[in-house]
C-alpha cells in the first residue's frame, strides 16, 4: 500500500511540475511577443515622426521668413 501511495504521489507531482513548466513556457513567449510588438510599433513610430518633421522643417530652403502685417515672421 505504502509503494502504491508513494508511486501516485511521485506520478501527481510530475505532473504538475510538467504542468508548470508548459504554463511558464507560455508565459515567457507571451512577454516576448508583447515585447516584439512594442518594439516594432515604436519603430514604426519613430519613423512616421522622424518623415513627418523632416517635411514640416525643410531646413535644406534655409528659413522661411515673411510679413503678417503685425511684424515679420521667420520660420526656423
């Protein structure tokens, strides 16, 4: 009986430690592939900012400079 009972217990805590081991294998890929897409979108990001400043501060023109009629503007 003693054998019987040891055989079970030995087989109940294998498989929960399999059980862990797939659950944090899942967890780990998950945070990966979160961190995979937070790095790709900032890059994304990083790149429609960095072309929508360079076409709003064209500085290859040298600066805009022009009157409004309440003094002169110029643009840097």
């Amino acid at each position: 009986m003693e054998n019987l009972r040891a055989i079970i217990v030995t087989v109940v805590g294998l498989g929960i430690a399999a059980l862990m081991v797939v659950v944090m294998a899942t967890v780990g890929l998950a945070v990966i592939g979160v961190a995979a897409v937070a790095g790709v979108v900032g890059l994304i990001a990083a790149k429609i900012s960095q072309r929508n400043r360079v076409k709003n501060h064209d500085r290859r023109h040298g600066p805009r400079v022009w009157n409004d009629g309440h003094g002169t503007i110029i643009d840097m």
